[in-house]
C-alpha cells in the first residue's frame, strides 16, 4: 500500500433475506453485523434504501439506523443511501437530525439519486403525480436543488433564500450529521465535488466507471464549509475465509444472484450448495465482476491495489454470504489481516525515517 496513512475500512449491509429466511431474520443478523464492526473497529456501517425486492429488508434506513445505534457503541451509522427522489428534503432532514440528536457525532446522511425500486414501487413509495400518472423512477432533475434544501435544513446553507428560511429540522441542533454523496457514475461524482461533499462510489454495484467518475470529482472539487480537500470512499463486495476455496464457496449465492440480476431473473439467495448446483451457475461463476474472493492475504492484496489505483480515502466492504457466521467471520479475518499489514507499513515507515535522520 501506497498511500501515506492506512486506508480505514467501514461496511455495507443490505439486511438482505436468505432462502427461506425472513426479514426479522436478516435484521436481527445485519444488528449482529453491526455490533461485529463496531467491535472490530470498522469506521463506519451503512444499510441501504431499496424497496419491493424480495431479498432485501432494508426499506427505511433512518429506522434501522436508530435501532443500530441503541446496539453499538461507538461506529458511525449512517445511510448508503437515502434515496432522495423518494422523501421530502424536509422529512429525510427531520429524521437525520433527530438521530444526530439521539447519537451525537455518530451519524452519516449518505445521500443518492437512484430510485432504489422499479417504477411501479416508485409509485408506492412517492404517491401518483399531480397528473396522476405513474411516476418515472428516473426523473430526478429536481436532485440537485433537493439536495442543496436537505443540506440547508442541517445548517449548511449554499444559497440565499429557500424554504429553509422558515423552516427547522430541529430546534436548537448543537452538530448536524454528515452529508455525503453517493453514485456510481459521473454525473454525481461531478455534483459532490462542485459541492464540496465526500463522495462515495458504488463499486460494488460493479459496473465500472470507477477511475473516470473519482477523476471528474476530484476536477470538479470546490473546497466547502465541511470539506477543504476531495474525500473519495469506494465500495465493492468482498468475501473472504481461511483459504480460498471456502471463500469461494460461500461467496457463490451471491454470485449467482448477481448473474441473475444481470440477465434479468431475481433468484432468492441460495445456500451454497443450491447456488453451485444451479444449472446457471457455471456462467455465473465465469462471468467478469469487480467482487474479491479469496483468503485473507488474496483479499488484502487485492484490497491494497484498489487503494493505491483510486486514490481512496476509505474503503466500504460489502459482505454478501447466505449465513450470518460467514459474514462476520469475513468482517474478522480481514480486519487482523489489515491492522497486521498496515501497523507492519508503519513501523517501516518509522524506521526509514529514523534512519534518514540518523
């Protein structure tokens, strides 16, 4: 690794819903992933916005992060992300502050533009527009002013007037959460940094683009009231064991559902298995994605090259295993192996520079 300091590493859950599994299920397991990072010392932990898919029980993430941090100690919880199309600036803004409130410091607003659903659940979860008509999930020409409001509400006000002026997310705030942008291409890449917010970059979603949109941001970055300097996070999935092919066995529900999404066919993720015996699992198996599997050494390797090729400030472990025990016990064995790695870099470093003075 490359970069001056050790490269902090947080998490992201989808309290996602196994085969035959419910959600009460996949929220008590993300709760028990929650307390796992905080306990190894993971930055951050962010659950998502999505809504009406089957495997997914994170619908409301101001509410699952508000029984997170009643659970955890002393991680930061926050959204990855809300999906601001969805809510009123105003709504989303009251919530954050209130848990801001709740748990002072403790507190991200990762904010995003996709939909987080198709267009019939749009529907549901926004209303019918004025018209009537259904809505187009992807209409969010609105985003930007939208966002700059939310961030008005929370005491970073970028314009002269707004609705802002006569209205308060919370009486009396004494710190605000943090707002940050979130996107996978380079359109939000460009508004974070002409915003002067972190921006977070969804590799996980693994299709591509990462180094052009980290490129525009840092182009585009103007320094802010909350950031003098770019502040890149990069997610992407990761499944690591004791040697690889554990590794690779217990990553394969996830695989073959991603291979599913692709093609357009939303499976239940399988057992391991199940997945590996599925008749479109060798194409799955086979096809390109930007996940690391491996064991402990692979998956930091491989780590520290994203690192060094993004310039990232943070980087977001996305951990997609059909059981509970495989998740945090990947969360564990990458977490030693990086604090043993980047603590060696740093008595290197330590000692060339003593030698240099000597």
């Amino acid at each position: 690794m490359s970069s001056a300091q050790p490269v902090p590493l947080s998490a992201l859950d989808l309290a996602t819903v196994s085969d035959g599994g419910t959600s009460a299920q996949a929220l008590a397991e993300t709760t028990e992933l929650a307390r796992a990072a905080d306990r190894l010392g993971y930055v951050r932990f962010w659950v998502a916005e999505h809504h009406n898919i089957d495997t997914v029980a994170s619908t409301s993430p101001a509410v699952l992060i508000a029984h997170l941090a009643a659970h955890t100690e002393r991680i930061k919880l926050g959204s990855g992300g809300v999906m601001l199309p969805n809510h009123s600036p105003a709504i989303v803004a009251e919530q954050f502050a209130m848990l801001e409130a709740l748990h002072p410091g403790r507190v991200d607003l990762g904010v995003g533009r996709a939909p987080g659903s198709d267009r019939i659940s749009a529907a549901a979860v926004r209303g019918p527009a004025e018209d009537g008509a259904v809505p187009d999930p992807w209409q969010v020409d609105d985003f930007p002013s939208h966002l700059i409001d939310l961030m008005a509400y929370l005491g970073d006000v970028r314009t002269t007037e707004g609705p802002w002026s006569d209205f308060r997310a919370t009486p009396k705030a004494t710190s605000a959460p943090a707002v940050l942008l979130l996107g996978s291409s380079g359109y939000s890449a460009q508004l974070a940094g002409y915003l002067g917010l972190p921006f977070a970059f969804a590799h996980h979603f693994d299709g591509g683009g990462v180094l052009g949109a980290l490129d525009l941001y840092r182009q585009r970055f103007q320094p802010s009231a909350v950031l003098d300097e770019p502040h890149v996070m990069v997610s992407v999935g990761l499944v690591t064991a004791a040697d690889t092919e554990t590794a690779q066995h217990h990553a394969a529900p996830s695989l073959l559902r991603r291979w599913g999404i692709r093609t357009g066919r939303f499976w239940p993720l399988f057992s391991p298995d199940e997945a590996m015996s599925h008749p479109e699992w060798q194409r799955a198996a086979t096809m390109p994605t930007n996940a690391i599997v491996g064991d402990p050494g692979e998956a930091v390797a491989a780590l520290e090259e994203l690192a060094d090729a993004t310039g990232a400030d943070e980087l977001m472990i996305h951990t997609s295993t059909f059981g509970l025990a495989e998740r945090i016990t990947s969360l564990e064995l990458l977490a030693d192996v990086w604090k043993r790695r980047t603590g060696a870099q740093d008595r290197t470093r330590q000692s060339d520079a003593a030698a240099a003075s000597a």
